[in-house]
C-alpha cells in the first residue's frame, strides 16, 4: 500500500480524460503457422507500416506493440473513431490490391480515466479498451458508449452491438458498432511510409551507430580531406580559396560531440525512424568499424608484407608545417623575442614556405590569410631545467597502399552495413 503522499500526489496529477484504441489481427497465430516466422515478420512490418501514419494522421500515439496488437491514446475520441475506420478502409484496400495480404483486424474503443505518463498509460480506460476489441470481430470497429457520447454521432453510422459484462463491473458495459463501409474514405491522402518503430534498446543501438559514423568522419576529416583541401588551394568556410586550412581539431570534436548529445535526445524522443537513415546509418557504422579495426591492425602488428603498404601513391604538391604539441607560438618573425601572433592548438597546419635557423633554433616560415606570414619553431631548445621537445614537424601529405586498401575496405564495410540491414524485431 502507497504511503508515499507525494508519490500520491503526482499520480493523482497524471490522471487525464484519455481515448484508447486498440487493434489486434484476427487469427494471427494460423498466419505465423502458416507462413512461418520470417514471412509473418515481413507481413506484420507491412501491417505496422499501413497502420502507424493513419494514428498519426489523427493525432494518436502509439503506446506499444504487442506482439500483432497496436494500443493507441487519443485526446479526441472522434479522432480515435475516425483512425479505426481508416485502419479497416486501409486493410481491406490492401486485401483487394494484394491476394496474398489476408489480414483483419478487429477494433475496440473506449474513453475514460487514465494513468497518463511520460510513455504509458495504465488504469480501468486500458483493460475496458482492451476487451472490447478482444470481443470485436474481424474488420469490426466497435466502441463503447462512453466514447460515443463524446462524438458527434450524426458523422458515423453506429449500430447497437451489445453488453459487454466484465469480471468485477456491477453494471454490463454497453457496445456499439461503427458501419465503416458506410463511411467517406478517410485514407487518400495518407501514405503507408517506411518508417519503422524503436524500442529504447533498438534507440541506445542507434546512437552507437551515430557515434561510430561520426568517429568515420572525423578520422576521414583529420587524416585525410583537411590536407587534400588545402593542397588543392580550398577553405572548408564556403570552399573559398584560401592558403592556410587549420585543423579545427576541437572544434571539430565540439561539433561531434553536440552533434551526438542532440542526435541521442532527438532518439530517445521519438519513436519511428525512415528505414532509408537506418541503412545509412547501418552502412556508416560498418565503415567507422572498419576503419577503427584496419587503424589498429596497421599500427599495431608488424608483418613482413606490410613494408609493401607504406610505398606512396600520391605526394601532395604542397609541404606542411603541423603543430605537435598545443600553445606552440606563431611569431612574426624567426625570433624568440618576436610579437607572437596567436597561440597555436595541437594538430593546426599551414602550407610551408621556407625555413631559416637563428641561434641555433630553426624555423618554419608558413604562409597565412591576407597573404602574410608567421614563423613557427620546430622544437624548444634543452636549458636548465628544460627538456628538449619538439613543437613541430615539416612534411608532405603522403596517401600511401594502406591508405588505398582502408578506403576500399570502409566502402565495401559501408556496403555491406546498408544492404545488410535486416528488421529487427521488437
């Protein structure tokens, strides 16, 4: 027993007039035999995929699946009254266009009470609702007086149907049934779509998903496309020519970052998703896989015949001067004593114009934006106290055999994680 006044409280809070429908295929279990489990799994995605954007249309949610049986809320009963009779305009239209879609639903409708939260609904609303339908026959739309009471009736044709007598209700609870036939059709304008619905684990599934298509990108950004562009003479800011691309490397990883959070709110949000983004995230996520495994093979196992790997393809034209380690200085000139321009973060690069030696220390001249120069110093010198280290290095973007063979590998990984995506079951 609840003592928990506050507890109380917020239940009590949560307590709303709420319309429930539910809809349930008739015989399902002769279809699951009779077909088997892959082809009555394909036939029930066809099912959901016919019925979730006509609840939709009218302003329901979907509160679960279960199994073949779809519970619905509505804050409008008319609304909830207008979705059964679509749902069974669409099967039957399905049943005439396709011999071998023999589904039928049986319908049931009630308002009252509930238990509303965030995902659920729970109370007496919920277990009428549910024997109702469990007393409807196939293609029948049957609703209680209770909802009908709240619609405009002279829009339906609603025939008597009936007591319902349930175990623990003194009095029976009366049923009527809507001629769907009869009515205008409601399903011209909607669409059976491809979207598919999520449970949470199948949402934490595609957020790892995210998170490993990110992890491609960035790797494909800070290995290779941030030194192609500027070897080409291009700024990633609106591909405008430019002589110096920084790295943006936490920027970058910013971006990543709230591009994840946001990503993983939006999913635990919503719940159906376009089956195309699913295969490309599937396919992404088979390329980010790839990628991470191929990385560390190469830089983790010395093998004979990997010597043949580092021969290079392709030399950029350009030398780079990259920033090793973070708060490098960029002077205005090759001098310890020189205005420092800005301090430079871990991975920034520039295109290389020279170098010169001064005391002993050398430096790398880089060309910057507006035509102008900086001085960057390789190293600092060892003192009293200071140890030797090295700031940065001086090289050319080199695309070699094993830069080729993961890039073919991440396609193909991405192929093969797009067409391998298969429907999960809920």
């Amino acid at each position: 027993m609840l003592t928990d006044k506050s507890t109380i409280e917020v239940i009590k809070k949560s307590r709303k007039l709420v319309t429930i429908l539910f809809s349930d295929i008739e015989h399902s279990t002769r279809h699951w035999e009779r077909r088997g489990d892959v082809d009555a799994r394909m036939l029930l995605d066809r099912h959901n995929r016919l019925l979730f954007p006509i609840i939709r249309k009218f302003r329901g949610k979907i509160i679960k699946t279960l199994g073949d049986s779809i519970m619905a809320s509505f804050g409008d009963p008319h609304m909830a009254l207008k979705a059964g009779i679509a749902i069974q305009q669409r099967l039957a239209e399905e049943r005439e266009k396709d011999r071998y879609f023999s589904l039928r639903a049986r319908i049931g409708i009630h308002t009252g009470t509930g238990i509303v939260e965030y995902d659920d609904i729970f109370g007496d609303v919920v277990n009428v609702a549910a024997k109702v339908e469990s007393a409807a026959k196939a293609n029948q739309v049957l609703l209680t007086r209770a909802s009908a009471a709240r619609i405009k009736q002279a829009s339906f044709t609603l025939t008597p149907a009936g007591d319902l007598k349930l175990i623990g209700k003194r009095k029976p609870v009366s049923l009527l049934s809507c001629e769907w036939e009869q009515h205008r059709s409601l399903i011209s304008n909607i669409r059976p779509d491809s979207i598919l619905p999520l449970l949470k684990r199948q949402k934490l599934e595609l957020i790892s998903y995210v998170g490993m298509a990110l992890f491609a990108l960035f790797f494909t950004y800070q290995y290779y496309l941030r030194f192609l562009l500027a070897d080409a003479g291009l700024s990633l800011n609106h591909f405008q020519y430019a002589t110096h691309i920084p790295s943006d490397y936490p920027v970058i990883l910013i971006i990543q970052t709230l591009t994840l959070l946001g990503f993983s709110g939006y999913m635990l949000r919503i719940d159906f998703i376009s089956r195309a983004v699913l295969r490309l995230l599937s396919g992404f996520f088979g390329a980010g896989l790839a990628l991470l495994l191929f990385a560390s093979f190469n830089h983790y196992l010395d093998l004979p015949f990997k010597k043949r790997w580092h021969e290079t393809l392709y030399a950029s034209e350009h030398t780079f001067v990259e920033v090793i380690k973070d708060k490098t200085p960029l002077k205005e000139k090759p001098d310890q004593q020189s205005r420092v321009i800005r301090i430079l973060p871990k991975n920034e690069f520039f295109i290389y114009l020279g170098s010169k030696k001064q005391k002993g220390l050398r430096w790398d001249q880089v060309r910057l934006n507006n035509n102008k120069t900086g001085w960057i110093p390789r190293k600092i010198l060892p003192a009293f106290g200071v140890a030797e280290e090295k700031l940065s290095k001086t090289e050319k973007f080199l695309f070699k055999y094993y830069d080729l063979y993961g890039l073919i590998i991440s396609i193909l990984a991405f192929i093969w994680g797009y067409m391998s995506f298969r429907i999960r079951p809920g």
